[in-house]
C-alpha cells in the first residue's frame, strides 16, 4: 500500500468511526490535522477557530519530532479566510479553510508548516481533507439538531414542574442551574447567575456553559459532568466563569444527575474572594521564606503560628516545636548571666525594635535583633504579630572590639598623663639630688666628698634603673615578636649572675629546678625582661630576711613554659595584691623603685600571649607564676626551616 492510499484509508476510517462514535468537533479536527501533517511530512500544524472581526482563537498547534522557529501565518490566514479557498506561499506554510456549509462561512483553519526544499504540496490530498473536514462538521450540526429537538422536548417536562423548581432557582443566594447533557445547554437559572456574572439569564441560556468558561477549565469540567453523567459520584469541583465586565470568577460547585429525566443539577457558590485570598497568602509565604531574615508570626496569645527555614536553621529547633508553642518559651532573653523571658509587654508596641541575646537549641547565646509589627485582618483587627529577627552577632562583635579599643584608648592616655608626670619627676628627683651634693662637696673635706659621692651614685643608679625601665616598656610595646630557641636554664644562670657580686645579695639562697625535655621557642628579650625583674624584686625583698631564699622551678611542655619564681622576703598586703601590676605603683616605700618594674612584667607576658598570678602572705613572701605559650607547638615546622637555614649559612 503506498502512502498516499494509506492516507486516503485514514480519511475513511475517521468518517466511518464518527458515525459509530460520539465524537465531538475538536476531536475530529485534532485528529485531521495529524493525519494531515504525517502525509505532508510537516513540522509544524495548527488549528484555529475564526470569528468574524477575522480573530483566531481557541487555537491548537503541533510540533513533529522537534520544536521548530514557527514564522507569523497570519497574513496567509487572513488571505485563506477572505477567499475561502486553500493558501500557501514560498516559506512553506499552508492554510486549509474548513467551511461550514449551513453558513457559508469559514468553521476554522488547519494549517500547516512544510519543508521549503523537498517535500511538495499535494493539493489532490490536501482537497480531499478540506471535504472530509466540512461533512463530518456538517454530520456535527446535524447531530445537534437533533439533540436540540429531544431537549426541547424534555423542556416540556421541566415547564410542567415549574412550580416546584422556581422557589428553589429564584430566591437561593447560591448559583443554580440544570443543565441538558445532550447538548450541554443551560435549561434552568436562578437570579443568582445575573448578579454575580452581570449577563442576563437570556444571554446565559443562548449558549452553551462552556461558552462561559475559563478556556483552560473546558476539558476538566466537561470531563466531570461527563462522569456524573455515567452515574459517577464527584465530590465538588471548581472552575471560572468569565463575566460581563471581562473578569474570571471562581465557583466551587456541587452536581448531580436526575435519573428520572436525565439532567444535571448544579450548585455553585462564589469562593472568587477566597481564592484570591489564598493566592494572596501563598505568594506572602513565598516572600517569607525567601527572605534572609529570621520571620516569625505570633498570634495574640504568644504562640508561634508560621515560622521561615531561617529561624529554623538560625535557632535548630524543628518546625513542629516551634508551631503553636508560646513565643516566651522558646526565647530567653539572656543578660548578665539570668534567663528571663521575653514578654509580650516587649512586641506588643507596633513597629518596635528590640536587642536581645538569647538561647538557642544548644544554648548557644545569639545576639538578635527584633523588630516587630502588628499583623491585621480585613476589618483592621489585630491578629498577631510579624517578628523580623536579625543575627547581630557579627555587629555586635564588632561593637564589643570597639569598645574594649576604646578603654584601652581610654586607659592609654590615662597612663600616658600618669607616665609624663611621674618621670617628669622621677628623672629631675636624681638630678636636682645630684646637683645638690656637687654644691655642698665644693665646701666640704675629702671625708665628706667621699660620702656625698656614695649618695651621688645611689640617685644616679636610681635614675639609670629608671631610664632602662623606660627602655624596657618602649620595647615591649614597638618590637614584632622574635621566636628563638632558649635555654631556659642557661637564661636563669646568667640573670641570677648579674647579683652575685652584690654584698647584700650574697647571702641569699638560691635553688633552681629546670625540667626541659621538649624545645623552648619564645621571644628571648622580653621573657629576659620578666625573669630579671622578678628576680630583682625577689632579691630586694629577700635580702632582709633571716634565712634569704629564692626558690625558682621552670617546666617546659609541649604547649607552655611554666615558671614559678618564689621567696621568703615579706610579702605583700592583700589589698595591694591587685594593684602592684599597675604603672607606678609601690607596694611599700622600703625599697625607692621605680613603679614600672612589675607593669613592664604583665605587658610583656601579654604580650607573649601568656598569665601571670601572684600569691603572696605578709612577712612569709611571694610567688610569681608565669605561664607564656612555647612556638614550638604551634609552628615547628616553620621554626625547623628558620633554624636550617641560620645553621646552613
């Protein structure tokens, strides 16, 4: 069989199968237009219906294998609509006007898009399908002839009852209507359809229902009453009616068959405003959970009604915890320490903006900040509330870096005036005593000069401790960190070396305890500046005592040195005990120094990123313990090259 018999036995098979089926119009021209589009190897086809402004609608359109770039066909429409006769033109469109032959007038168009090179036009096939077209339409409008016939007919009946149906249809606020399943034509409607629609009930009854649908509800709603049709229970079902003013209402509806005579009984009711409503708060949901923010919604009793992923990912409690559970159980307001609830008292101010550092799943504290309004429903009524929660931890970080930069600013500056007046008054004090003894040595005997020398070098000893104490702070606080290796018993030996030719010094005992068994890496100038000055200390204090002793125990690890420097001197107060790290400070006048020693210390130490502690007893003595971390821990590998690379060169 060729292709083109294979066709024409397609064409005779649809025909046939219309006068054994009920087949309605458009399945008839979907299926011409397959046919169609196979013989002529198309890539494209569509079917339009056409009115008489010359506007297509309802339109259908087909792809072979592949979608293709489909030019614009409606000149050729135009063309074919106005001639009433088969167009085409050089890009390979065809336009097939199907005409109804009851009204002379063009029923719908199928049109086609061909190769430009290869495949022909067969106009032969092409006229065959244009009759083929036009008799099963005519066949269509026969049918419904008589359709139209049997439900006038079955009219007659309903007119019979009317008495009975009219108080139903006339006085209900909900949409009425019977509608006729042969032809699916309104045969009954309540006053309800003029006011919701604005069409009369004349116009509404002149057509079709489906002539009032929403274009894309046609195929389900005929589909249901079909089914209820066939005795099949439904449960409700919406669609759209378009109305007067060009606008698509909502309708939920409720239908029924009457097996007496065989119509469909319908109820609708307007959920238009509901629909809206919930398109309304989806696309508000929608917005909610794509903001970056924290979103809560609180009804006015304190529970949570609609919770966003954020919260959830912000705070870990699961959604289902969170729902319908009382905002202030969920949310402790942390401060200083104390869990207190956050009240409604705090959201209830519209438009309010709170700060609070609460809780979350695994108390972790979260810095937040809370704005909140009001939520109202279609009458203005408060409802709840809209809580926006914002993670401030990183501002706050922030803020808390800032002020702790300004109290050390603040504590500069302090020190900075107290600095310059004290060595200000410190550096004149040796001088001016100097001075003082020059003058009387000019009028005194050699004994006497040599006395006045003594004190001379005393104040000049003073002052030159003082200047390297000046030097000492100046360094700490300019120089970069200069990790070396140490050892740290060899760095004690010869600090405690400095004082053993020192009369006063001489008798005290000293016991060193070193246990080294891991690398010491540190800045060696400053942990020189703590060890010589609280070793300094320890002999000034010590010296006095009946026994002088100086206990120092040093232990290396891995991660830390620890330092314990203790003696037997005699001690310090307790309400001093707090204060002798800070500039200036003397703990007691028996020994004049400068006040910076121990400040010098607790800035170096910080410094090396370590801790000091002092315990001290009066007249039983101190003990100074250091802690500063060891390099070696922390980057060996890099210390191993710098190391390498110095024993290399």
């Amino acid at each position: 069989m060729t292709k083109k018999d294979e066709y024409y036995n397609q064409l005779l098979r649809l025909n046939l199968r219309y006068n054994d089926h009920d087949l309605d119009v458009k399945e008839i021209m979907e299926m011409l237009l397959t046919i169609y589009m196979n013989y002529q190897q198309a890539y494209y086809g569509m079917i339009c219906k056409v009115d008489h402004q010359l506007e297509f609608f309802n339109c259908i359109s087909r792809f072979s294998k592949q979608n293709v770039a489909v030019p614009s066909f409606e000149n050729l429409q135009i063309e074919s609509v106005k001639s009433k006769n088969i167009a085409q033109n050089k890009m390979g469109q065809v336009c097939v006007p199907i005409i109804d032959s009851q009204k002379d007038e063009v029923f719908c168009l199928i049109c086609i898009l061909i190769p430009k090179n290869g495949v022909d036009l067969d106009t032969n096939a092409t006229q065959q399908l244009k009759i083929v077209a036009e008799t099963l339409i005519h066949k269509s409008d026969q049918k419904k002839r008589n359709a139209f016939r049997d439900s006038t007919m079955r009219k007659g009946i309903i007119e019979e009852n009317e008495v009975t149906f009219k108080p139903f249809f006339s006085d209900a606020f909900s949409l009425c209507a019977v509608v006729d399943p042969g032809t699916w034509e309104f045969l009954f409607l309540n006053n309800s359809w003029e006011r919701t629609l604005g069409f009369s009930i004349e116009e509404l009854k002149s057509y079709s229902f489906v002539n009032w649908l929403h274009v894309d509800d046609i195929n389900e709603s005929l589909r249901i009453y079909q089914e209820v049709y066939e005795g099949k229970l439904v449960k409700s079902f919406i669609n759209r009616y378009r109305t007067k003013w060009g606008e698509f209402k909502y309708f939920e509806w409720d239908i029924s068959r009457n097996t007496d005579n065989g119509f469909i009984y319908c109820m609708g009711r307007d959920i238009t405003l509901q629909h809206e409503n919930h398109e309304k708060l989806f696309f508000q949901s929608n917005i909610l959970r794509g903001v970056q923010d924290s979103v809560l919604v609180i009804n006015l009793e304190g529970r949570v009604t609609y919770a966003n992923q954020t919260v959830i990912d912000l705070t870990g409690f699961p959604k289902k915890y969170l729902l319908n559970r009382s905002f202030d159980l969920i949310f402790k307001e942390y401060n200083n320490g104390i869990h207190q609830p956050i009240t409604l008292n705090k959201i209830n101010n519209n438009d309010s903006l709170i700060e609070v550092q609460v809780l979350d799943k695994d108390e972790q504290k979260i810095w937040m900040e809370v704005k909140t309004t009001f939520l109202s429903d279609v009458y203005g009524d408060p409802i709840g509330h809209l809580c926006i929660l914002k993670n401030i931890a990183h501002r706050k970080d922030y803020e808390e870096t800032l002020m702790k930069r300004n109290e050390a600013l603040s504590k500069a500056n302090k020190e900075l005036d107290n600095f310059v007046y004290r060595v200000s008054h410190d550096l004149r004090a040796p001088i001016t005593s100097a001075l003082g003894l020059i003058e009387l040595s000019l009028d005194s005997d050699y004994t006497q000069v040599k006395e006045y020398l003594k004190l001379q070098q005393r104040s000049l000893k003073k002052l030159d401790d003082f200047i390297h104490d000046i030097l000492n702070y100046s360094r700490n606080n300019r120089m970069e960190l200069k990790p070396s290796e140490i050892d740290i018993h060899e760095l004690l030996q010869t600090t405690l070396d400095q004082y053993k030719f020192i009369n006063e010094y001489q008798k005290v005992l000293i016991e060193i305890d070193v246990e080294a068994n891991n690398p010491l890496y540190c800045d060696e100038s400053r942990l020189l500046v703590i060890i010589n000055n609280i070793i300094s200390n320890a002999f000034k204090f010590t010296s006095r005592s009946y026994k002088p002793c100086i206990n120092i125990k040093a232990v290396v690890e891995p991660s830390d040195l620890i330092l314990k420097i203790s003696d037997n001197g005699i001690g310090i107060r307790k309400e001093h005990v707090e204060k002798i790290f800070d500039m200036f400070y003397r703990a007691t006048d028996i020994n004049y120094g400068s006040g910076l020693g121990l400040y010098i210390v607790q800035e170096a130490v910080k410094r090396l990123g370590g801790e000091i502690e002092v315990e001290s007893e009066i007249d039983e003595g101190t003990t100074f313990t250091i802690t500063v971390p060891n390099l070696w821990s922390i980057f060996p590998n890099g210390l191993k090259k710098t190391k390498e690379i110095k024993l290399n060169s």
